[in-house]
C-alpha cells in the first residue's frame, strides 16, 4: 500500500536515518548529477539488513553492444542520459562504504537490456 507519495531531491532525502527496509530506484541512478551522493542517502534512510535495488542500463564493457553504447553516448548526452555508466562506479560506492556489500547482480529479461544491483546495509561495517 502507497501511503504518501512526496516530491524530493534524492541527494538530500527528507527520510529519517534508518526509516525504510528496502529503497527500490528504478531507472534513476544513471540520471542524477552525483550518483554516488545518491547512492548514500538511500544507504542511510535503510536500516541495517535492508535492501537498496537499483536497476538501470549499465554499460557493455566489451563486444558489439559496448562499441555501439559508445557510439549512442555521444547523441543522448544532451538528454541527460549516461549509457556508458560503467557498474565499476557502483562496485567502488560499494568498497568505500564500510557496511554495505554487493549481494545481487544480474541482466533483466527478456533481453538483458537493463541490469538489477541489490546492495544490503550491514548489520556491522565490514573489516577493511
């Protein structure tokens, strides 16, 4: 059940810290001006042992889909979008925060277009 729906700026989430069990960001991260930014505020309105599923087109590093990504990129820019947003960006978000760990990623079908990342909020910040 959708209890509110609020207007926000997702880099400065009007959230309580730890108010939610899972952020669900559907085609956003690759859109807003600092996904990294964005990427720690949902970390820090979920509780520890939540969830954070983004799923967005993450670019080809290699093969046909990759040279013809690059080849967009250059057209779909001034519309704001980022094809060539590399999942190495999310992976390092990831390895600088201390209590959030990759457990989830893998193409959505049915034609493997788009790519679901789940993130989990640790109970205890991970060891360096």
């Amino acid at each position: 059940w959708v209890k509110e729906v609020r207007q926000m700026d997702a880099h400065a989430m009007q959230f309580a810290d730890e108010t939610f069990d899972c952020v669900v960001a559907q085609f956003v991260i690759t859109l807003v001006a600092n996904p990294e930014q964005v990427l720690s505020e949902c970390h820090r309105v979920v509780k520890p042992g939540g969830r954070i599923i983004l799923v967005n087109h993450l670019y080809s590093e290699v093969g046909v889909a990759a040279a013809v990504e690059r080849w967009a990129a250059q057209k779909t820019r001034a519309l704001g979008l980022r094809p060539e947003f590399p999942f190495a960006r999310l992976q390092a978000w990831a390895q600088s925060n201390n209590n959030a760990v990759l457990v989830e990623r893998r193409k959505i079908k049915p034609f493997g277009i788009y790519t679901l990342v789940c993130f989990e909020r640790t109970l205890t910040p991970m060891a360096a």
